[in-house]
C-alpha cells in the first residue's frame, strides 16, 4: 500500500509543477501515465489480500517507473513542438502497459510450463546469446564504435532474458560428466559448455561487436558469482570464478570505450581547460563540479537536459537525478532497486533449477543498478547499459525487466502453492 501512496505523491509532485505554457493534451498524459501506475498498484494490493498472492516485486516495478517518469518528463516539457511532447509521454504510458502485461505473462504463464524447465531450452537459450550478437554485427549499423544497435538496445533486452534459464539448466544439469578426463574433479559438463560460451560472448561483444557492457554483467557479474555459489567443487568455484572475471577484464583493458571514459574521470581539470568538453565529459563534469551544491534537493534547472547531452536520460541517469532532483531522489531510487534485488534472491523455489534461475535474475538486475549508480558518480567507467525501469531510453530494457521480475515471482508462486498444499495434506492427515 505504501508504494500506491508514493506512486500518487509522486503524481502530486510533478501536477503541481507543470509549466504554464505546458499543452494541456501534455498534461493529461503525463496524469494518465501516474494514474494507471497508481491504480495497478493498488489493484495488486487488492490481489494480493484476496488471492494471496505475493506481488511486491510488482509494485516494486511500478514504483522504479514513476519515479524515472520524475526524471523523464520535465526533459520532453523543453520540446517546443506539442506532437513531440505528446509522443515522448505516450510512449511512457504504452510501455508502463507493455511491462506491466509482460510481468503477468512472466508471473502466471511461464513458470508453469513444462518446456520453461526443460534442460535443453536452457542450452538452447545459451546458444542463442551469441547468435543474437552476430546477428547484431551483421546487421546493426555502426553507432560510435557499436554494433549493438538491431532496434536500439533489443539485443542486450534479448540476451538479458536469455541467460537466467541458460544459466539455469547449465548448472542443474548434473547427469552430464567431463568425458575428457573422468580423473579430475566433479565437472559438470554444463559448467563446461558456460563458460566456453561465456567466453564466446566476451569475444563477439567485446572484440567484434564493441559493446563491452555486457561483457561485465554477463561474463564477469553473472559468470563469476553464479560459478563461486554453485560450482561442483571448491576447484571449479574458483578456476572458473577468475576464468569469468578474467574475460571481462580483458575485454575492458582493450576496449577504447573504456579508455576513453576512464580518462574522462581521471583528467576532468584537463578536459575543461581546453575549453570544449567532450561528449563523455559533460554530465561527470557539472556532477563532479556541483555534486556539492546538489545537496538534498538538487539544482533543479534542467542543465543536463538532452539538449545539452543525448544520454542525460539513459546512461547517466543517476547523474541527472542527483544534479536535478538531489540527493534524497537519487539514493532512494537506487537503494529501492537494490532492495528489489535482493528480495529476488532471497524467493523461495522449488529444486536447483528455479533456484539458480531467480539467483541469475537476481544478479542480472543488481549488477545493472550497482555499475550505472558507480560509473555515474564517476568510481567506474560506465557500461553503457540503462538502468531497468528509471532509464526512459531504455524501453526494451524495461519490457525484458519485467518479464524477469515475473518469472521470479511465478517462481515464488509455485513453492508457496506447494507449501499451501502440503500444509492441507498434512492438516487432513491428522483430522
């Protein structure tokens, strides 16, 4: 309820400041978005008392999106064109529809296929991953240096949703063995096949496709911790761990995006005594230079506007929260998706697969908000890749975040129904 009772604030919030001069067709969308958000909030907390259902990570997901509607929609008011503002907020409002239609999907459909835990769809789904990015190299056209760019950010959306069950059935495939050499420790051949893909994808996003941020959520975050927590034994947790971690490094110690981005931090004095700051300069520059005088409330004046930089919405979202909105704005929301995250890892389940399945959702998630929130205040370079939900550039991340976050909590419906119904066998049994 708390989380319908701030979605309305938040809606308060942003009425009373509308611009004078703000079309009125403006103004009604951006109430309608706050108010379908507000009342599917509240409709889930009506559920869940009557069903019983838990749908936290729900409302969880709704309140992320008001709160990067906060950040979104002062920015499309400096549009001088009406039809453009009207655009920019309706498509806020059909993807808050598409996520919230998504996380249904994922909640009551999926997890109750047989096929969705089947081993081979897992192994399937691994496979896929890098066949998305070669079909990305081929196809996309080259975007500063990127090849990631099949319908903006579709691929990465797609390789996000991949990797939990791929992930799953390679780790809870315990019937395959390493016929290489019997003698060696217990291998699974599923940890095998991970991390020769993993290395795989580091090559084709980092080498070919230039996109190195999915090399550190995928290959070095998801790789390296889901080996160290479930790796058949205390030598595969580790050589596999550092393999993982291994990968990403290199790929980041050749990448010249990192480069670029990591001079950016380290000579900012420079950056702004040759009197032209470049595109990655901007925003870490008027955060580092300010962050001071942001204090709790921010500056508020809409210098990170996309006008001044494209990326104030997507890539440097905390920056634009924090300068914009302060302090208070900008923690919240990122201690809001943490709390997210961990609430998806702690999900009950029902065997080894849902368990490695809602724990690689889990890491997914969390590695996205912690490298953004730490590449934003300047402490990493940034990976390029938009925090799900508060990131408005970043639709297709938000419909694959919200198919996750409903297949976590289907995940957590099938073992709280057969908690439920073993409860009622035991409750007959002893009548």
């Amino acid at each position: 309820m708390l989380s319908t009772i701030v979605i309305f604030i938040a809606a308060l919030h942003v009425a009373v400041t509308f611009p004078e001069s703000l079309p009125s067709s403006v103004k009604l969308l951006v109430l309608a978005t706050y108010g379908f958000l507000g009342a599917t909030s509240f409709i889930s907390v009506l559920v869940q008392n009557v069903k019983k259902t838990k749908l936290d990570l729900f409302r969880s997901m709704l309140l992320l999106k008001a709160i990067g509607c906060i950040i979104a929609f002062p920015y499309y008011y400096l549009e001088e064109n009406a039809e453009k503002m009207s655009a920019a907020v309706r498509e806020q409002l059909l993807i808050s529809v598409i996520s919230a239609a998504l996380f249904v999907l994922g909640r009551v459909v999926l997890p109750k296929l047989r096929i969705f835990h089947s081993v081979r769809l897992g192994y399937a789904a691994l496979f896929m991953v890098p066949g998305a990015l070669l079909l990305a190299r081929l196809t996309g056209p080259n975007t500063y240096g990127s090849y990631l760019s099949v319908g903006g950010i579709l691929v990465f959306s797609i390789c996000m949703v991949l990797m939990p069950p791929a992930t799953a059935a390679a780790f809870s495939d315990m019937r395959t063995v390493n016929r290489l050499n019997p003698r060696l420790t217990a291998l699974s051949g599923g940890e095998l096949i991970f991390i020769l893909t993993l290395g795989v994808i580091a090559v084709l996003s980092g080498k070919v496709n230039h996109e190195y941020g999915i090399v550190m959520i995928f290959v070095g975050c998801l790789g390296g911790l889901v080996f160290f927590m479930y790796g058949r034994s205390a030598g595969s947790k580790v050589i596999f761990s550092l393999t993982a971690v291994g990968l990403s490094l290199y790929v980041l110690q050749t990448s010249a995006k990192v480069m670029t981005r990591l001079s950016v931090i380290l000579h900012l004095k420079e950056q702004w005594n040759r009197g032209h700051l470049s595109g990655e300069a901007t925003p870490l520059y008027f955060f580092m230079l300010r962050v001071r005088g942001a204090g709790f409330y921010g500056y508020g004046n809409a210098m990170l506007s996309r006008k001044l930089y494209p990326t104030a919405l997507n890539d440097y979202i905390f920056t634009t929260m924090i300068y914009n909105h302060g302090l208070i704005l900008g923690i919240l929301a990122f201690l809001l998706a943490i709390s997210m995250c961990r609430q998806i890892m702690r999900t009950p389940a029902i065997g080894r697969f849902d368990t490695i399945l809602v724990q690689s959702i889990g890491i997914t998630m969390a590695s996205i908000y912690i490298t953004s929130f730490l590449g934003n205040i300047g402490s990493m370079p940034l990976t390029g890749i938009s925090p799900v939900f508060l990131a408005s550039a970043g639709r297709s991340m938000d419909a694959a975040g919200a198919l996750m976050l409903g297949v976590a909590a289907g995940v957590e419906g099938r073992a709280d129904a057969r908690t439920r119904n073993g409860k009622k066998k035991r409750d007959l049994w002893q009548s």
